[in-house]
C-alpha cells in the first residue's frame, strides 16, 4: 500500500514539475517576443513590421503555453485522482508543432533577408 502511495505522490510531483516547463517555456517565448518585436528591429535598421509581427506570433504561442499547461496539469492531476492516464492530445501537439514550425520559417525568413 505505501509503495503505491510513494508512486501516487511522485507522479503528482512530476506533474507539477511539467507545469512549471509550461511556463517556463511560456515566458521564455515572451522574453523572444520581446527580443523579435523591440530589439530587433531597432538593431536591424530596416522596416521593423516584420519583427514585430514575429514577436507577436512569439508572444501568442507564449500565452498559448501557460494556458494550455493549466489545462494539462488539471488533465492530469483529475486522472491520477481517478488511477488513469491522460494522454496527451494530438491536436494540441500538432498545433504548438506548427505554430513553432511557422514562426521558425519566419524568424529564419527574417535572418535570411538581412544577410
């Protein structure tokens, strides 16, 4: 019996490990939005809309991740409360799959036209 309750509180604490990553992950595409959308351009010297429209593609993928990781840590911790498992989507794995794919065309698109 305690071996399944030791198993029971590691899994819980590793969900709430997985949810902070999904933060951490949030605010580091914040800290790029901001770099895309503020720095860049003024180090760029060209047209800064492009940058900006990166750094606000940066900036919902950012939101994207912390509010989807609140909803993942409540999937998860409802099927531990149930002895269950919680898969994780594929359609939000193909959407963050693609939106990283997009904005990382954009950014390479972008380090392309300044060279």
């Amino acid at each position: 019996m305690e071996d399944s309750r030791d198993a029971t509180r590691r899994t819980r604490l590793a969900n709430e490990r997985t949810y902070l990553a999904w933060w951490r992950t949030g605010l580091t595409a914040f800290a790029v939005s901001f770099g895309a959308g503020r720095i860049a351009p003024e180090l760029s010297g060209g047209a800064s809309w492009p940058f900006v429209v990166l750094g606000v593609g940066f900036a919902a993928v950012g939101l994207g991740f912390i509010g989807f990781g609140y909803l993942r840590q409540k999937q998860v911790d409802e099927a531990l409360a149930r002895g269950d498992y919680a898969p994780l989507a594929d359609r939000a794995a193909l959407i963050f799959a693609a939106c990283g794919i997009v904005l990382g065309i954009a950014t390479l698109a972008l380090v392309l036209a300044g060279t």
